[in-house]
C-alpha cells in the first residue's frame, strides 16, 4: 500500500467477511487492525447480542459512531465495522472524507449462509431471519453503494483472495491520487 494511503475500512452486510479480510489485510500489509465490534463490547463490557437486548439498538448505534470517529484519526490501519455502520449520515460522511472505503457484496444466500453460521447476531434473532437479511440487504445496498471507493463480490473468493483483490484495487486508487499531485509539489 502507498505510504500516504489513507485507512482502509471494510463495510458491507453480515456475512460479507469483514473480520475474516480484516486479518488477511492485517497479515499482509502489517498495519493494525481495529474491530468496531469487538471496541464497543469490550468498552460496554457485553457482547453485543446483550447490548442489543440490555441497551437496545440505538445505545449500541452511539457507541458505533464514537469508535468510528475514535478510530479514523491521523493513523493508517484497516478498519472493520459492523453491517449497520452505513445507517447513520455522520458515520457516512466521516468514512468518505477520512477513508478508503471498501464494500465487501456477495450473492443473498452465500451472505445469509455465512451470517446464520454464528448464531449471535441479534438482527437475525426473528421469527423468520431469512426475510429479516433479505429487507436489510435490500434497504442498505444503496446505502453501501453510496459511501463504497470499492466493491467486491466476495461470493466466490476465500478471504486471503478477497484481501489480494483489496490491495491491488487500493493501490491503483492511491497511485491515482498521487498522479494528480505535481511532481513540484512541495
Ligand atoms: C449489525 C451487524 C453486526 C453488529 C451488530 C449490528 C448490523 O456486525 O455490528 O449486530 O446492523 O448489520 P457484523 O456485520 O460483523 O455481523
């Protein structure tokens, strides 16, 4: 990755990968790796199925908001949110300024699969989670597509391949970045 490259974040639905990646990248490039997840339980002291259930959604939506700003200092590192990171504007338009965003997609099932593995995800403790995932997928696509520098169809990658596609995108963008700053720049 470029030197002056910016923090790289992962978003996209349960399901998509984003901590799986988040390692490979972290692996590969030697920068840290910050899980906004995993920041909000250990500064609640709850997993996160039980701050959902204890504080409810909009708690736990607060908490995410501050780790992100928290997160997306001066520093560069790989950043790995939650799927609902896109529903608030200000994390929105904090992640376009401050990051290269990457939306990790896949195909409904290949997602849902993978988010029902785990058992834990408290958006998916409903009568009927199958249409619970495929209203949320539907309703934050755009949302996703609107904030995203990159997308990638993970449904068919292992995570190292993801990570791979990742790297060499975000090479290009930041070398296109660079080729607009002239070589006399100060
Ligand atoms: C959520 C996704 C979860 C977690 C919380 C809410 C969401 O993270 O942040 O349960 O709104 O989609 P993962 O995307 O890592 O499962």
């Amino acid at each position: 990755m470029n030197s002056r490259g910016k923090s790289v974040v992962l978003i996209g639905m349960m399901g998509a990968g984003k901590s799986s990646v988040g390692r490979c990248l972290q692996w590969r490039t030697k920068l840290a790796l910050h899980d906004v997840d995993e920041i909000i339980a250990s500064k609640l002291g709850l997993p996160i199925a039980q701050i959902f259930a204890n504080h409810g959604e909009e708690k736990f939506r607060q908490a995410e908001t501050e780790a992100l700003c928290d997160l997306l200092g001066t520093n560069r590192e790989i950043i790995a949110t939650g799927g609902g990171i896109v529903l608030r504007n200000e994390n929105v338009e904090i992640l376009k300024r401050r990051a290269v965003v990457v939306w990790l997609d896949g195909d409904e099932e290949t997602l849902f699969k993978r988010a029902s593995r785990s058992g834990h995800r408290p958006l998916l403790q409903r009568e009927h989670p199958r249409k619970a995932f495929a209203q949320l997928l539907q309703a934050r696509r755009p949302l996703y597509a609107k904030v995203a520098h990159l997308r990638i169809d993970t449904s068919v990658l292992t995570d190292e391949e993801v990570a791979v596609a990742i790297l060499t995108k975000v090479r290009n963008i930041n070398s296109q970045m660079l080729s607009t700053i002239p070589a006399t720049a100060p």
